[in-house]
C-alpha cells in the first residue's frame, strides 16, 4: 500500500494514536499540528489524503481547504487533494460548510477506527488512489476482499469475520442459487454436524446489517442468492 496520508490535529493523544493505527494499516503518515503547517507539508510533499481538524490553533480547517484547493495532488493526478474533516464540530451547519468546500467526507469525534480506515479506503478508491480491481461490486454494495471492508450505497458496513466470509461467497457467486450445505462447506470449512441452521442464523444477521433494499434472497428448500435491488 504505502498511500501516503498528512494528518492535521493540535491534540498531541489524537495525532499520534490515529498515525500510528494509519501506520499499522499500512499507509505513509506525516503529521501536522496547524493550518500553516499542513499547507507547508502539503506543497513538499502532496499527499494522496488529509485528515484535517477544524479547530486550528492559526487557520482553521475550512480556510485550510481553501488553500488547499489550488496545490498539486501526489502524482500529478488531476482534481483537488482528498480531504476529510475529522472533528469535535458537529452541527449540521458545520458539515454542509466542510462539504461545499470540496471535502470528500466529514467525520465527527469520538470516531470508530475501523469505519474511519473504511472511509479512507472509499475515498482512495474513489479518487483514483487504489485501484479497484479488487473491489466486488453488486448493485451499491461494495466488499473489498483484501481490506475486509464493506459499504453499502457508500456508508461502512461493519461485519464480523464469518459474516464477511459468508457475505464474501454469496457475492462471489452473485445471481447464482447456492444450496445450503454447499455455502456451509465453503464459509465454515465442515459440515458443522450437518446442521444448515448455524447458514439460516448468519443469513438474518447479514439482513439486519445490510439488506435494505433487498439484496439476499431465499429459495425455499434449496438455499440463498444474492441479487442486484430491482430499481
């Protein structure tokens, strides 16, 4: 991977627990503790993200987005730099404000660290920073099989390993009947006693997840498919 992210926060706790866990995630991080600061180490270096607070201790972050607009992309991509907002500021006022600057998402604190790297995966994907050839798409749902994310008409989907296992084949195999003792050999690797139901159990709890409209489909006496929502 290696995407290299500038993370712009004057609390010292924030800044370095989010670069490290960018760190261990497998991203290049610098880090930047104001408004001037961040401008500077985004015309050395231009990063493929920001993550940028609003409350600076010079600039704050919306004027910093400004600025932001007229600098180079890493790569020479075209488009302005990926931005996302992530802050104590949460008035709706503040939100519509960070995105008709040209953010491309604005997050509140406290934040979720695995729905904030989904987020930065989206946006990376979207902007042409990853590639997403990887990525199995089925209608608005997304499942990146190499990350283990999963959006939903873009919002972070957060499933546990044997619900993405089991979400993973039924993309995978997408428009196709699969009986139920075959998604049981392929997610849970046994016959888990012949018992089906454990199939029907992780089924409802994928529905409750992610299932509106409906995507998982039920053949009665034979299995399940997954299907493209019907407009």
């Amino acid at each position: 991977m290696g995407e290299r992210l500038l993370v712009v926060d004057d609390e010292p706790t924030v800044k370095e627990l989010l670069s490290a866990t960018l760190r261990f995630a497998g991203f290049t991080v610098s880090s930047a503790d104001s408004g001037v600061q961040a401008l500077e180490a985004a015309r050395r270096d231009p990063p493929d993200l920001v993550l940028l607070d609003v409350m600076l201790p010079d600039l704050d972050g919306f004027e910093v987005i400004r600025r932001l607009r007229g600098l180079p992309r890493a790569g020479g991509r075209p488009g302005p730099v990926p931005v996302l907002f992530l802050t104590a500021r949460d008035t709706k006022a503040d939100k519509l404000n960070g995105l008709s600057l040209g953010a491309d998402d604005y997050v509140t604190k406290p934040f979720d660290l695995e729905e904030l790297l989904a987020r930065i995966r989206a946006i990376l994907r979207r902007t042409g920073v990853i590639p997403d050839e990887h990525t199995l798409v089925v209608g608005d749902l997304e499942v990146d099989p190499d990350g283990h994310q999963v959006t939903r008409a873009g919002h972070p989907v957060r499933l546990s390993p044997t619900e993405f296992r089991l979400l993973h084949h039924l993309v995978l195999n997408a428009g196709r009947v699969l009986p139920k003792p075959q998604i049981l050999e392929h997610v849970w690797r046994y016959d888990f006693a012949g018992d089906t139901s454990i199939v029907d159990t992780y089924v409802s709890y994928l529905r409750r997840k992610l299932d509106d409209p409906k995507l998982i489909h039920t053949v009665h006496g034979v299995g399940y498919v997954l299907r493209r929502p019907r407009p």
